[in-house]
C-alpha cells in the first residue's frame, strides 16, 4: 500500500511540478505569448497568479518568484510524502531541506539537457519537413537562452552549430559537480 501511494501521489505531484516548472521557464525565455503551447500552459496554471499578489515577478516580467516558491513547496512535499510513504522518514527538516534543493538542481540540469537534446532532434524535422508547429517553436525559444552564450564564445562555422555540445558539456560538468557537492551536504547531515 505504501509504495504505491508513494508512486501514485510523485506522478500526480510531478505533473503539477512539471507545468509550474513550464510556465517559469516561459516567463524566463520570454516566449511568444501568443503560442497556443504557452496560451494552455498559462491557463493551466492559472492558481499561480494568486499567489503572484504575495509573490511579485521581478527582472521586467521574467522572473516569476510565486512560481519558485511554488515550485520549492511542491518538491518539498512531494519528497516528504516520498519518503514518509515508503517507510523512511527524513533524518531532520534540514536534510529534508537541502535534500529538495539539491534534487530540484539536478531536476533543472536534467531538464535543460533535454531541452537541447530536443533542439537538435527539432532543427532536423524542420529541415526535413519545412514546417514548424507551434511545439517546435518553444521547444526552440525556450532552449535558445541556454545556447546562446555558447554561441557568442564559439566561432562561426557556417550551417554546424557546435553550441549544443559544448551546452551538453557544460551542464555535464555541473551534474558532476552538484553530485559531488549532495553527497558531502546529504552524508554530512
């Protein structure tokens, strides 16, 4: 009964993670408001302008501090109830604490590599089939800010974009050091 409560209640919470986490991303990228992708997701996330009236957004529209709260209280909950529901309660709340922080680090390097990943993939649909979809479109808006100092430092070389790679090495050394830096966090607690 445990862990399938557990497993059912982080699908639900991870869904709800997931649209929240959209939407900030959208508001970061500044994507065409006017997509029908970014249109549902603001729609579906509407309970997140309620607490924006706490929460402000700050940087000129960009950064939505309610969505980050939101964020932070949902994993905090969902890795509570994760752990509780299968039977080993955290140590303290400050491991609990630093243990959502660190999970929702590496959650965010995961998610920016799968968004390059998608990127490539993306790029050669849309050379192959001449078209672009409204999902392609901010898939490719929402990648462009992490690939877009890379593309200011690495030299131009015609149709090959090297950016994603050296994107995809960047992050590659942040999940090693994140990794590093949880296991001396989480064993010294």
């Amino acid at each position: 009964m445990g862990a399938n409560s557990a497993q059912i209640l982080s699908i639900l919470l991870n869904a709800v993670i997931l649209l929240i986490f959209g939407r900030f991303l959208i508001q970061l990228a500044m994507v065409n408001p006017y997509n029908p992708v970014v249109l549902a997701t603001m729609k579906a996330t509407k309970f997140v302008d309620t607490f924006s009236r706490i929460f402000p957004t700050v940087a000129k529209g960009r950064v939505n501090l309610a969505a980050i709260a939101l964020l932070i209280v949902l994993c905090l909950l969902k890795n509570f109830a994760e752990m509780y529901l299968s039977g080993t309660p955290p140590y303290s709340a400050w491991y609990l604490l630093v243990y959502t922080f660190v999970t929702m680090i590496q959650a965010l390097i995961s998610i920016c590599r799968y968004l390059i990943f998608a990127t490539i993939i993306l790029s050669w649909v849309v050379v192959f089939t001449q078209s672009r979809s409204p999902y392609i479109e901010v898939i490719q808006e929402l990648a462009e800010p992490l690939l877009a100092p890379f593309r200011r430092i690495m030299p131009n070389m015609g149709m090959i974009d090297l950016s994603p790679m050296v994107a995809f090495l960047a992050l590659y050394i942040a999940e090693i050091l994140m990794n590093e830096v949880a296991r001396v966090l989480l064993t010294g607690l």
